[in-house]
C-alpha cells in the first residue's frame, strides 16, 4: 500500500513539532526516518497511527483520504509491550481477540511462529524470553492484525549490539517475503543503510526533510554495510547541520 503525507502539521505545548511536511512510501517501500533528537521522529509515528491528531494536513493510504486511525496502519512501539501474565500465544493474539475473532488469529499464529523464530514458545511467559525473542513476538502481533503499512518505532533500540544485529538480518529477511510498506523510525545510521530503499533525514523541530538519500543495492550483506563509510559520514555531518 502506499502512504502520502502532505503538508502534514503537529505543534505541542505551543512548539511547532512537525510543519508542512511532505513524503510519500511507495507500495511495499522500506523507508527509514533519521534526524536530531527531539526532530519529531516518534511523533511523526504517533501522528500518522492516529495517537496523535494533526493540527492540519492530509494522510493518505492508496489515494483515500486518513483521519484517524485506520486498519491498514499498524503500530509497533519502541517497547514490546507484551503482557507478563499471558502467553506468547495469547499475546501475539490480542488482536484477534479485540475483534472477535480469537480462533481464526490463533490458527493464524500457530502457522507463523517457526517463521518468526517462535516455534516452541507458544505456552511460554515474555519473561521466559531474551529480549530478541520478545521482539520477535511483538512484531509477529502487529503482522497479525493484516495492516498494509507499518509504523515501526525504534524496535530494536533496548537490544545488545549483537542482538541488534540478528534482528536487522532478521527483518530484512522477513520483509522480503511479506511485501508490506515500512516507515522506520531509528537512531542507528547502519541500521537505515542497511534496512532502507529510501531514508528521509529530519531536521530540527519544524523544519522538515534535509535531505532523501535512496540506498540502490539489493545484495546487501555486513561486509556491504561496513564498506559504508562515506555515505554513513555523509549523513552523519546532514544530521549535525544547525
């Protein structure tokens, strides 16, 4: 599905967060957001899901017009957020349950779960799991709920560096097969390069794109990534600019 974002406006608190600003994901697009801290990343995400209500512009999905939340946008946030109490099953189910529709999703799941690395932790509790494993989980819940396009906020970012690195070659992995429409919200320039067709660099609250810079190579590997020396420099100095 594709997503457009135009003229797009947020302030809080009287600070002007997101203004006037434009892009748009094609259908099945992998997009990374960069930028400063505090740029409005995670806003953006909250703004787009429907957590957040715009002051002015338009989200559209394949043309129809969003206001709100929407069915075709699912949301994953930084955390898992997984239920302590309940199984991995009956987590990654939530959805289904909400809907009514507990048994259909359950099936859903049972044949999802050696795909997501899950196989075997369907009785289990999210604290029996390391953190990439719960994350693994968490993503699998919001592939359940058969969105189009992806909201996802910094997933991997309260994971160990080597945890980290599994879960991108994961997801990279994974998305292949499923042909669904990313935003990535993340603070990690490797993590973009290596993710990304497109990454939007934010500026400072309220300015918008800097820049777009479209990553051409499809036979991405770690020895790719690490000989990305100049285009991680590049985008590091974009970020830093005043």
């Amino acid at each position: 599905m594709r997503l457009d974002v135009t003229n797009l406006n947020f302030s809080y608190a009287d600070k002007t967060i997101i203004k006037d600003l434009s892009f748009s994901v094609p259908d099945g697009a992998f997009i990374s957001i960069l930028g400063p801290s505090g740029c409005g990343k995670s806003t953006l995400l909250n703004v787009l899901s429907g957590l957040l209500k715009p002051e002015s512009g338009e989200i559209r999905i394949d043309g129809a017009p969003v206001h709100g939340t929407s069915r075709e946008l699912a949301y994953m946030p930084q955390n898992d957020l997984l239920f302590p109490w309940r199984t991995i099953l009956d987590n990654v189910c939530l959805y289904g349950e909400i809907h009514h529709q507990k048994k259909e999703m359950r099936q859903m799941a049972l044949q999802q779960m050696a795909r997501f690395g899950l196989a075997g932790c369907e009785t289990k509790y999210p604290d029996e799991l390391s953190g990439g494993m719960r994350q693994r989980a968490a993503f699998l819940r919001t592939t359940l709920c058969e969105a189009g396009i992806y909201l996802l906020d910094e997933p991997f970012g309260a994971l160990d560096v080597i945890t980290r690195s599994d879960m991108q070659d994961w997801l990279r992995e994974l998305c292949i097969g499923l042909h669904r429409t990313i935003l990535l919200v993340t603070h990690d320039t490797d993590e973009a390069i290596y993710l990304s067709d497109k990454i939007l660099i934010l500026g400072a609250p309220g300015e918008g794109i800097r820049q777009e810079i479209t990553i051409t190579e499809q036979n991405r590997s770690r020895e790719w990534l690490y000989e990305q020396g100049k285009l991680r420099a590049e985008i590091h100095r974009i970020i830093k600019e005043k």
